[in-house]
C-alpha cells in the first residue's frame, strides 16, 4: 500500500517531466506532426540571431553567477559577525519576495541618465539640465541584465550560504585558525569555504542555470536586439512554423546549463587541487583593514542599491508627475492603488486559489512522500526533485504547451495548477526532508507505545513538532505558485490572468505607476505567507505555554 | 453569368446569404447566422483545399460552386422578404444566444487605460446582454494568431479558448490566409450602418477585410514632442535627419516591434520614388532598388539616435516614457490622440503637442475578429457590436479614458449620439482636428520583408 | 620565553552579573595555572577574553601581558596564543599531515614534511600523515590537535577542558602526553575535574569569586 503511494507520487511528478521533455525533443527532430514536421536544428543554427543569442547569454550568466558568487564571499568575509551581518539577515528575505522583473523596473530607474541616481547629483554637482547622453539603459552589451541579476541572486546565495554556516562550525573555525595565527580571510579561504562550498553548490546551480535562461528580467534589462538566447526562444514558440525551431532552441538551452554546469565542476575541481596544495604552505597572511573597509562598503552598497530599487518602486506608486532633474514626484496621488482595487479581484482571486491549490497539494505530497521514504527504508531520490530546478524552465514550457495543444488541455485550470505544483514541491520536499529525517524516531515510538495509531502519530506528534519547516515550506510553495508566470501564460491560454500574468503585460503600457502597484501587490502575498510561517508556530507555542 | 458576376462584386455577398439562409431557418434564426457563416467557410475552405489537390479542374468546378453559391443568394434575396426585419430578428435571436456566454476577448494588455475602458465595456455588455466579458491581457496579438494556428494544425476546430480578438494588418491578413477568422460576421452587426465609409474599413493593409472583422478605432503615426524643449520639431524625414545633427535626439522601436515597422514604413514612403510598388505584394517589385534610399537614410540615422543604433526602445510606449523622462525629445506614438491621454494621466507635461510630418503619415484601422474555433460566437457578436455602438465609441474617443479616433461617421448617428461626441475635450495636445494627412498603409506583405531586411543589417 | 600575566580582570554580563572581578595572575614558562569552578563560572569566558575572541556583549576590564608586551589590542592572530578546546576541531577537508602543516610555521617544502613526520614520530603517530582525521581514534585526534597547536608555536598555551571528552581510559596517557610536550611553556587549563590537574600545578577556584 506505502509503496503503491510512493509509486503513485513519483510517476505525478516524473509524468510532467517526461512529457515536457519529450514535447521538447520530438519536434526538434520534427517528429511531432502536425505541429512540427520539420527539421529544427539546422534552421536553428542558421538563423542570424542564434549565435550573438547564445554569446550574450554565455556572457551574462557566466558573469553574473561569478559576481554573485564573489560577493557572497565577500560579505560572509567582511560582514559576519558584525552589525551589517544583521542588517543584511533581517533585510535580505523580504527581497526574496520582491518578483525580479519589479526589481528589474526599479532598477532602470535607479541607474538610467535619467533615473534617480543621476537626479540626486544634478543639477546641482554635475551641471546636467537634461538626462546625460553619456550611456544608456538597457546598454547593447548585457551589462544591465548582469547587474540586475546580481542584486536579486546574491541575496538568495548569501541566505543559503548563510543556513549553511552552523553546519560547518564557523565559529570555532575561526577560533582555532586565528589563534593558530591565520588572519581572518584566509581562515575563511582555507577553513570555512572549502566546507561550505559543497553545500551550496546546489544552489550556485540553479542561480547559474537560472541566469542562463531567465525571460522576464532579460525581457526587461537584457539588450533587445539581438535579445537573450532565452527571449529569442520565446518569440519562436508562438509562432507555429518555427515550432520545431523553437523546440531545437529548447534543447539548445538545456545543453548550455549542462555545459555551463561541466565547466563549473572542473574550474572547482581545478580551484579545489590549487586551494589544496596553498594550505599546506602554512603562511599566515596579513589582516588588510582596508580591504575589510572596502569590502563591506560593496556588501553595504549592493544592500543599499537593492532596497533603493524597492524604495522607487513604492515611490512611483504614489507619483503622478515625476520628471528630471527631481529628486522627488512633484505631484502625488493614491489614485492607481484606488483605481485599481476593482480591477484585481478577479486575477488576485486566481493568483490565490492556484497558490492554495498548489501549497495544499505540494504539502500532502511531500508528507506523504517522506513517510513512504521513511518506513520503507526506499532510496533517497533527492536528485529527482531538483530535475525542474536545474533543466531550464523553457525547455519544458514548451514541451507541455505542446504537448497541451495535442491533448486539448491548454487553457484547463488543472493544467496550470499542475505545473505550479511540479514547480513548488521540490522546494517543499527539500525544505522538509532535513527535518523529518532528523526527527527523533523515538517521538514516535514514545506515541506508538501510548497507543497511538499511526495517524494520530502523524497527526498529532510528528506534524506538530515540525510546525516549523511544515509552516516555512508552505510559505515557499505559496510564494513560488503566486511567482509563476511562464507556466501560467503558456498552458492557461490566457484563461488564468495572475497577478503575475498582470504584471508582466503591464511592462508593455511602460506606466512605472502601474507596474509598482502591480510589483506590490505581487510582493505582498508572499510576505505575508513568510510572516504567517513566522507566526504560527510562536502561536502554537504560545497557546501551549498559556 | 455576367449579371450575377456583377452582382457578386457589387453586393456584400456573405451577409445576404446568411441572412437568407437566417430565414430558411426560421424556427432558430440565431443559429441560422451562424451556422451560415460557418458553413459559407467551410465550402469556401473545402475548396482552396481541394483547389490545390487537383489543380485546374478542380479551380474550375470550384468557380462554378461560387457562382452556384451566389445565384443561390440571389435566389433567395429576390425571394421578396424586407431585409430590416430580417436584421432584427436574426439579430434578436444571437443576442438570445449570446445571453451568459462568457467572451474571452485576447487584446493588448500593457495600457492601463485601455484596460480600464475594457472593464467599463464589460460592465456594460453584462448590463446590456447578459455577457460575461473577460479581457484576456496579451504582450503581442502575434502570439495568439501563433496559439490558433497551433489549434488549427491538431484539429482543435471547435471550444477554441479565444472568442474575439483585436487585430489588424499582418495579424489579419496572416488570420484570413490561414483561415483562422471565423466569417463575415462584421457586416451584419446593427451598428455597422453608422461606420464611416472609408476605404481603411474596408482594406487592412491592402488586403480585403470582406467581413470578417469589425472595425474598432482609428491610427495614425504621429509624433510627440515637449514645446518646452523644442522650438521646432523636424516636418520631413530630411528634418529629422537635419534635427539629428543638430543634437536632437530621437528614437525609435527596433522592428519587429510594430511601431518600429510603420516607422520605417513611413520613411519609406517618403524616401522611395516608386509608390505605385507599395500597395502591391512585396513579391511583384524590385525590392532591393525600392529600398536602397531608405537603408541609406537609415545608415546616416542609426549612429546619431538614443542608443547609437545599438540599443533601441522596446516600444513605442516606451518612447513616450523617455519624452517625459528627457532621455529622448520626440515620440512616436500611433495613436493621434494618445498626448491628450498621456497628460490628463500624469505621464506627459501638458506643454506636449502633437503633429505629423507634412505630407502626411501612414494611417490604418483596427479591428475585432473572432476565431474560426471560438465558442461564443454570438456572445463576441453582441460584443463586437457593443464596441462600435455611439456610447462606446464616444467614450472610446474620450482622452480622459483612452482617446482613440473614432471609426464611427458621425453625421450618421442620431442627435443624441452626435451630442456624446461633441462633449468630448481633446485640448491642445492631441493632433488638431483637420491635420494631418493620412497615407494608406502600403500592402501587408511588405512588412515582413522590410523587418527582415532591417534585421539582417542592423540587427546585430 | 615569557610569563603570561593578567591584570585586574573585571568581566560583566549584559544582564549586569559580575563573571569575576579583579582577577589577577601570573604562570611563569613551564608553569601550570588550573581555573577550576563549576560550569557557567565564567571559565570559558576568560579564555575568551585572553585569545581576544570574548563575544561583544560582555564588558572586560583588565590587562594581559606577554612578558613585557601588552596584549590587548593585539589582534587575534598575532597573539600566539595556542588554544585546545574541548572538540579537537581537526579539519575535515585536510588529512592529517595536512592539519599538521596548516599549524606549522615558515621552513622549505621539505622541512616542512620531515618537521611534520618527526612530531607525529614523537606523538607515536607515525605514519599517519596521509590518513582521513576521522579514521582516528579519539585519542589519536587529541594527540594530534595538540602537536597542530605546538607546531604553529605559541608562547602559551590555553587549554579548555581538552580531556573532558576522552575515554577514561585515555585520559591519563594524553595528559601525560600535553604536560609533557608543554613543559617549557606558561600553560592555563581550565576544568571542572580534579582529576586533570597535575601534581605541580597551581589552582585557582572561581567558585568562591563570585
């Protein structure tokens, strides 16, 4: 019975898979008639745009990951410990929430000749009337994009790293290594990185494969001609004739993340060799307070630029005229909030319906999954939930809206509620196995032997005690379903409008007003759903204590 | 045969044979319109299939059909019935169809006024027929031309997830050769008797609309500028080249992007000497010799533009987005009244004004059709026909909602009807009434032809 | 080498409880100080303080010299205080040479490897350079934390209840071990068991400080 629940459970979530990529891989090589019937690859490789696509591409993942990467390390270095390592703890999360293309509008308009940053300087020290001409925004060569996805990944990289740093003993790490007579950073270089690294490499993935394939930011920030490998598969999906084209793309893109992820593995195994033979030098190496003061300038500077963004975008939401030079609106107005609060009743009531769908469901499925897991002693198949957080998200898109078009169940809200499911539980699950597999089994025992059937177990012993991560993986599935967009636009055939589906069509009307309502709101579900996780269990608690 | 060739090329035939057909079907007239749109189709669709399995013969027995089809009609017409009647209660009947159909009507989404006026619609097509209206919000009409075809090759014929759709130009003409619209449903909406008779109702693009989408609102390429910044905006494409040089800047939508085709459109026009090739298919000139003073042009623009010919703004919304930010001095935008709008929503300065080049910029109409699969069919009639009534159309012409020009002839309409559109208040921003000549749109096929082309040398 | 001193040692809790007041000390090189005092006596806090690691919240007062150089603002790493702390804290990512060498100061690569090999020699853990830490046994990793510490040679040595953790069996031999191989340095330990204190070793109880 368990095992026909695990079966069950892992064909609903490997089905998707299968098919998203087989819808995929058939009609690159023109095996899916009617809707490909023609060779996608060598029309691929021809088109003008395909190879400067993938060099941007290539360019700004590469540079961004390594950025990101670098300024976590910086930060954990500079800032642990300090003041500005609480700052950047109680800060970072709700910029999680915050959806990147809001980031990426209030971005450009921080950094634009005519954006904020420029308007407090001028005219007054820079003697600029008018925006200067001096450079543009979204520039041709991706740097835009880079800095965009910097800012909305180092802060997810730095809070996973940050999960991470009681399991490799920091502290004592740097204890020992100091009185041993290592300055600091190299006891971070020799003692601490090379512990935490591997645990979040993982992590690092799917930022890199993340930045490889992003749409909404690129959309946004990226050069528009030629665009992002990924925004040019995405103006071939919808065209009929270039299906084929399309879905070689996919492929394509799918091959770039596993190339890129070949090339991580051997730069940190060559980096590992290198690291490996320095230790043994014994230098100690000299604290540089400079370098310190340097450093967590940057770590303050990305904090700063990040909530600056935010900051914009709530400042917009209220504007009604706002020109250069003005370092505030001139005009302000809450119409666009009370405008507006008809208009979202509709696509905030799917947004939340599809949210609750998939957290009910994703929290059932991981439950059950991790008790199948953990009384019939089955392999773990941690690799399996990551599959849709490491292939990108286009190349299965397009094999499911394929595959919907064939079947006829595009535009079904099942459909869609089901690809938000595939997408939110393998966070639930990972979220949740570390502490269900820590669990003392004798909770269990200490319950079974008071005669307790193994649901009132379940039910009132082990969810109980893990309130926590229960509450906290809910909140991540919550927040991943309402952050859907290309799962909802592709197989909902517009019947399912989101918030998410509202935001991004708002980018065409380029009303930064609307957009910032629209980013608000987007943001604000999640937080709530990150506030109630905090909430809960101290309630739970505190009922009990009373 | 000649009386009744004539007559086919005189007589809006589709409609007369539905209506015709509507009173054959007495019991369920609703349905006969309908089923008679749908069934013209596919004969006319069976045919070009058929047409291209067997060559000749088949052509000819199909011309034979067609005319079998018209005499038919013309049977019928002459049969003696009062064709307003028959207006009325056919149309009675779809509206009874219609009541609680929900229409899902796929249209742009990025205007936030737009959306607004799309949600009075709906309001008011629920008050006035019982329709639900849902207004799908999409980036790019493209898409869903793209989602239908997909629909058409796996054959899913019926239940399709759009009702009606806002269209035009290559959309359309993509639409109508791929047979994608569902008919001629357009001529028989009551209100289309107060349509302006224009010949930019009646071709989209160059390419017959025949019926089979309902106008909606009138375009044409204009340009924005802040009367604060600039004395005097550029009147010619020589101008703005002049102005350029001078320090102006300027710029515009890369192509694809619609409004960045229509701008190199409306270049070409005035660069080429050979107008005549324009509103024939691309296929039948000398495309390279037609086009070589425009990539010259463009090749001394491109390096003095906002973003140096490297960087290009996303659209033309956009561009307005920079005039008020001072990035950029003059906007493209594509509709007339979109800087009377732009001011009373906080997005412009009202010292913006708005002008066309001298001789005139490239105008067109847009349209609703509705897809060859939908599923509310009278719903999206009832809709289709609320969107072009006075009141709609009236407030449709309002910047204060959207300010879009209207398709309707206002010596048309009743005096009360005259009155809604005499309230409204363009101000001074807005093209002045009576300026502006409007140049036809040359034929649909050059558009693809020309965004290629311009990919190809500029789009890296 | 030096004697380590300390002067005047106040240490305040945030809460405003006082760990110790004017706490003063001196251990002569080859001299053994024992801190003994029951758990949250303030032990631990003051070796803390002395490596110059104390958590910011707690209020110090007080000086520590090095024979005639003051401490207190010297950084952590510069102090050459060694410390031995209950966990052996070997490093997981290294064998256990490479512990070793990461302890050892300056020398060419290879009086590096025979300096490394000769202490293992002297600790009866020969051999054992290329092996996975945590294939040792609890008396082998002691043995080898402490041949890390002296290796990157400190100028004291700090030792926080370093045999709590070991078998009782083993306890005696890596006492013998440390007293031994410390012999020539001012050595603190600190402990809560009678049993860790040598024979010529000085006792300073917290307990009754308070």
């Amino acid at each position: 019975m368990i095992r026909i629940v695990g079966i069950v459970l892992a064909m609903l979530f490997a089905f998707p898979i299968v098919i998203g990529l087989l819808g995929s891989v058939l009609p690159a090589f023109g095996l899916l008639p009617p809707l490909a019937d023609s060779e996608g690859f060598t029309e691929l490789f021809a088109d003008p745009r395909f190879w400067p696509a993938i060099f941007l591409s290539l360019k700004t993942a590469i540079i961004a990951t390594l950025l990101v990467l670098v300024l976590t390390m910086l930060a954990l270095v500079c800032a642990h410990g300090t003041r500005l390592w609480r700052w950047l703890n109680g800060l970072l999360p709700p910029l999680l929430a915050v959806p990147h293309a809001a980031m990426a509008v209030g971005l450009l308009f921080l950094i634009a000749p005519s954006g904020w940053l420029v308007r407090v300087i001028s005219p007054s020290l820079t003697g600029w009337e008018r925006p200067p001409t001096l450079w543009v925004v979204p520039d041709s060569s991706g740097w835009s994009l880079i800095l965009g996805l910097v800012i909305k990944e180092t802060p997810f990289l730095l809070l996973a790293a940050a999960a991470q740093l009681p399991a490799v003993r920091v502290d004592a790490a740097l204890r020992i290594g100091r009185t041993l007579g290592y300055a600091p950073a190299r006891c971070w270089s020799r003692l601490i990185l090379p512990l935490l690294y591997p645990r979040i490499r993982l992590t690092l993935l799917i930022i890199l494969a993340f930045n490889f394939s992003v749409v909404d930011m690129a959309i946004l920030l990226g050069p528009g001609n030629p665009p992002t490998f990924s925004v040019f598969l995405l103006s071939l999906v919808n065209d009929p004739g270039s299906r084929a084209v399309a879905s070689a793309g996919a492929l394509v893109l799918a091959a770039g993340v596993g190339l890129l992820f070949g090339v991580t593995v051997i730069v940190e195994k060559t980096i590992s060799q290198i690291a490996n033979h320095r230790r043994e030098s014994g230098l100690r190496g000299n604290s540089l307070p400079i370098w310190r003061v340097i450093a967590q300038g940057i770590s303050t500077g990305g904090l700063v630029l990040s909530m600056l963004t935010i900051v914009m975008l709530l400042i917009w939401s209220v504007t009604r005229r706002w020109r250069f030079p003005n370092v505030l609106p001139t005009e302000w107005t809450f119409s666009h909030w009370t405008n507006r609060l008809g208009e979202f009743a509709s696509p905030l009531t799917t947004t939340l319906t599809l949210a609750l769908f998939t957290t009910v469901f994703a929290l059932i499925a991981a439950v059950a999954w991790l008790e199948v897991e953990r009384r019939e002693k089955v392999p773990k198949l941690d690799w399996m939930w990551y599959i849709p957080l490491l292939v990108p998200q286009v190349t299965l898109l397009f094999g499911w809206q394929a595959m919907a078009l064939l079947t006829g169940s595009d535009g079904k809200w099942l459909s869609v509620a089901y690809s938000h499911w595939v997408y939110a539980l393998p966070y639930v699950v990972l979220i949740l196995a570390v502490a269900w597999r820590e669990l003392d089994p004798n909770w269990n025992s200490a319950a079974s032997v008071l005669g307790a059937g193994y649901w009132r177990v379940l039910f009132r012993v082990r969810l109980p005690l893990l309130i926590k991560p229960v509450c906290q993986a809910a909140a991540v599935a919550l927040a991943v379903s309402v952050a859907q967009y290309l799962p909802t636009l592709l197989l909902g055939a517009g019947r399912h409008q989101t918030i998410a589906i509202e935001l991004v069509t708002s980018f065409g009307g380029v009303d930064r007003r609307v957009i910032a309502v629209l980013a608000s709101v987007q943001s604000i579900l999640p937080l709530i759903a990150f506030g109630l996780a905090i909430w809960i269990p101290r309630y739970f608690r505190a009922e009990r204590n009373t | 045969m000649s009386s009744i060739r004539r007559f086919c090329e005189n007589t809006d035939w589709p409609r007369n044979f539905a209506l015709c057909l509507s009173s054959v079907w007495e019991a369920n007239p609703a349905s006969g319109i309908i089923a008679a749109i749908n069934s013209c189709n596919s004969v006319s669709r069976n045919l070009t299939f058929r047409s291209t399995l067997s060559g000749t013969i088949m052509k000819n027995l199909s011309s034979i059909l067609s005319h079998f089809k018209v005499a038919l009609v013309a049977a019928i017409l002459t049969s003696g019935s009062s064709i307003a009647t028959e207006v009325d209660s056919a149309w009675e009947s779809v509206l009874e169809d219609a009541k609680g159909q929900t229409v899902y009507f796929n249209a742009w989404g990025g205007s936030d006024r737009i959306n607004s006026y799309l949600n009075w619609a709906a309001d008011r097509v629920s008050e006035e027929y019982g329709v639900t209206l849902e207004h799908v919000k999409i980036g790019d009409i493209a898409e869903v031309v793209g989602q239908l075809e997909a629909a058409k090759a796996v054959g899913k014929d019926t239940d399709g997830n759009v009702d009606l759709m806002w269209v035009n130009g290559e959309n359309f003409a993509a639409m109508k050769s791929g047979e994608l619209t569902w008919g001629a449903f357009a001529n028989n909406l009551p209100n289309a008797s107060t349509l302006k008779s224009s010949e930019s109702l009646t071709t989209d693009f160059s390419v017959p609309v025949e019926g089979l989408e309902s106008p909606w609102g009138a375009a044409q390429l204009v340009f924005i500028y802040d009367a604060a910044v600039v004395d005097e905006p550029p009147k010619s494409a020589n101008d703005l080249l002049n102005f350029l040089s001078d320090g102006g800047r300027f710029a515009y939508p890369a192509p694809p992007v619609f409004q960045g085709t229509t701008m190199v459109k409306q270049l070409l026009i005035e660069l080429t000497d050979n107008h005549d090739a324009l509103s024939k298919p691309v296929g039948e000139a000398d495309f390279a010799s037609v086009t070589a003073p425009l990539w010259e042009y463009l090749d001394q623009m491109h390096p003095m533009l906002w973003g140096k010919g490297k960087t290009w703004p996303a659209s033309a919304e956009n561009t307005r987005q920079m005039v008020d930010d001072g990035e950029i001095d003059i906007a493209i935008s594509f509709n007339p009244n979109e800087a009377s709008a732009a001011v009373k929503g906080g997005q412009l300065p009202d010292t913006v004004r708005t002008y066309t080049f001298d001789e005139g910029t490239i105008g067109n109409t847009h349209f609703v059709t509705i897809p060859y699969n939908a599923k509310a069919k009278a719903g999206a009639m009832a809709v289709a026909n609320f969107l072009i009534s006075a009141e709609a159309q009236a407030r449709k012409a309002d910047p204060e909602f959207w300010g879009d020009p209207t398709v309707l002839d206002i010596d048309k309409l009743s005096e009360a009807d005259k009155a809604l559109f005499t309230s409204v208040d363009l101000g001074p921003w807005a093209l002045p009434i009576g300026t502006g000549i409007t140049l036809p749109e040359p034929h649909a096929s050059w558009a693809d032809a020309l965004e290629e082309e311009w990919l190809k040398r500029y789009g890296n | 080498m030096y004697p380590l001193r300390v002067d005047n040692l106040s240490l305040q809790l945030p809460d405003g409880t006082m760990l110790c007041q004017q706490l003063s000390f001196e251990i002569a090189p080859g001299e053994i100080l024992v801190l003994m005092g029951p758990s949250g006596s303030g032990k631990s806090t003051i070796l803390s303080w002395l490596t110059g690691t104390l958590n910011k919240r707690i209020r110090a007062t007080g000086e520590v010299w090095l024979g005639e150089t003051c401490l207190n603002h010297v950084a952590v790493e510069k102090r050459k205080l060694g410390l031995m702390l209950q966990q052996d804290y070997l490093f997981p990512h290294m064998s256990v040479g490479q512990n070793l060498k990461f302890g050892l100061r300056g020398g060419s690569k290879s009086e590096r490897e025979s300096r490394v090999s000769a202490s293992l020699k002297s600790a009866g853990l020969e051999g054992l350079q290329d092996r996975d830490p945590a294939t040792l046994s609890g008396g082998q990793r002691a043995r080898v934390s402490l041949l890390r510490t002296l290796l990157s040679e400190p100028c004291a040595l700090l030792l926080d209840e370093p045999f709590s953790r070991l078998d009782v069996t083993l306890r005696g031999q890596i006492r013998d071990f440390t007293w031994h191989s410390a012999s020539r340095l001012p050595t603190l330990l600190v402990t809560h068991d009678e049993a860790d204190v040598p024979a010529n070793a000085s006792i300073l109880d917290l307990s009754g400080l308070r």
